[in-house]
C-alpha cells in the first residue's frame, strides 16, 4: 500500500515569491492534515480536512496561505506571498476518519514533507 | 485543550544502555497517547499507541510505554539502546469526539554513544 506522497521533497524561493506544495492521502483516508514543522519543534496543525470540507483552520495564516482539498482526496498547500520566517518543514498527513463515533482515535500517517527555504 | 510536555530536548545514552524519554499530558477526559519516530528528512513514522487497552503498550523496534493516569505520563523506554535508535522523537495526544485532533510535544533529540 502506498503511503502519503508528498511533492516536492526540497523547494527554494525567494521571498515574495509563491509556492505551492501537494500532498496525495493514503487511499480511502477521509482525514487530512498539513502541519508545519520548524527545527527542533513538534509539528503544529495548519489545517485540517474531513473529506473535502476544512474543519479546522484557525491556524492557517489567511493572509498568505490557503489550502484545497478537492473531491476530498489530494490536497494543495499554497502560500503567496512567501515570507523569510515561512522556511519549515511542511508535513502532510492523512487518517482513516472517525466517522462522529465517539472515542474513536485515529491514527496518522505521515508523508515525508516538503522542505522549503525562503531566501 | 490537550497539552503535550516532553521534558528533555536532548537525551544521550550509550549504546546498550536504557534510553527513557519523557512525556507527561494534560487531558480533561480520557486521552489517546502516542509516540512518533522521525529520522533525519523524513516524516514521522508511528512506534506505539495507547487507546484506553492495556496500560503498558509495546512497539515497533523493542520500544514500549507505560501509560501512568495518576502521574499523567506515558514515558518510551527501550531496555537497551542501539545505534540506529538516533533520532527525534515526538509524544503526541489526540483529543475531541472522533480523536482527530492531535497535539505534539516538542520533541526530545536522542544520541546513542558507541
């Protein structure tokens, strides 16, 4: 089974510049997540979907970033324009989906991310 | 909200020797706790999970940990370390109605001496 695909691994810009990153889900995976990681720091939540509907945002700098999931599978992660303090690790990650039943976990899988230097 | 604490940013230990890496959670209703694993320009790749089964749960690579309610901890402990251990390694806790959404701790760096 093929895992979460992330593209591309390594991408420099320079500031003001857009870039747009691609994350395909682990097949039938409702749930999808974008993180950024800075270094030496946990993943912290951007975004998340349950299918093509974002239910969590309020970590999305909307100014700059947006994100689309359509038809509820691949998703795309843009920022315009990019800024020096943007340069992370963008991670994608996907899970099954709890469906609404209660305390179900899920677990994620993660793709490799998408390393991004602003210069 | 959850809250994660990893308690050391860095931890070395010799090889052979037991690695202990610490993690304690705030939780106003029954947590999921989970240990992820990342190598150096990779994603994080999942070592064990704990889903209100057994206390004590084992993992991928001879890891386990001991889920503690009274101390909220769940600690990863391998008995003895090996060089391919190296990495960053990240506690993280899920919460909400579908346990969708999760929360990381900022992970502990660990070096294993030769």
């Amino acid at each position: 089974e093929a895992g979460v695909v992330q593209s591309p691994r390594y991408k420099i810009i320079e500031k003001k510049q857009p870039v747009a990153f691609w994350c395909n889900p682990i097949s039938g995976h409702n749930t999808l997540y974008w993180y950024l990681q800075n270094l030496g720091q946990g993943p912290e939540l951007l975004i998340r979907y349950e299918n093509e509907e974002a239910v969590d945002d309020s970590q999305l700098p909307k100014d700059r970033f947006s994100a689309e999931r359509l038809k509820g599978v691949d998703s795309t992660l843009k920022i315009q324009p990019a800024e020096l303090g943007d340069s992370a690790v963008y991670l994608c990650a996907s899970s099954p989906g709890g469906g609404g039943v209660a305390g179900v976990y899920n677990e994620q899988f993660f793709g490799p991310g998408t390393r991004l230097t602003v210069l | 909200a959850q809250s994660v604490t990893q308690l050391g940013s860095h931890v070395s230990v010799s090889e052979g020797a037991l690695v202990l890496l610490r993690c304690n959670y705030s939780s106003s209703v029954p947590p999921y706790l989970f240990w992820y694993v990342q190598y150096p320009n990779q994603g994080l790749q999942l070592l064990l999970k704990y889903t209100s089964a057994a206390t004590l749960v084992k993992g991928i690579n001879g890891f386990e940990a001991e889920f503690k309610k009274s101390e909220t901890s769940f600690h990863l402990t391998k008995p003895s370390a090996h060089m391919s251990d190296a990495a960053e390694y990240f506690c993280a806790v899920s919460e909400g109605r579908t346990g969708n959404q999760f929360y990381f701790g900022t992970g502990t760096s660990l070096t294993v001496i030769p």
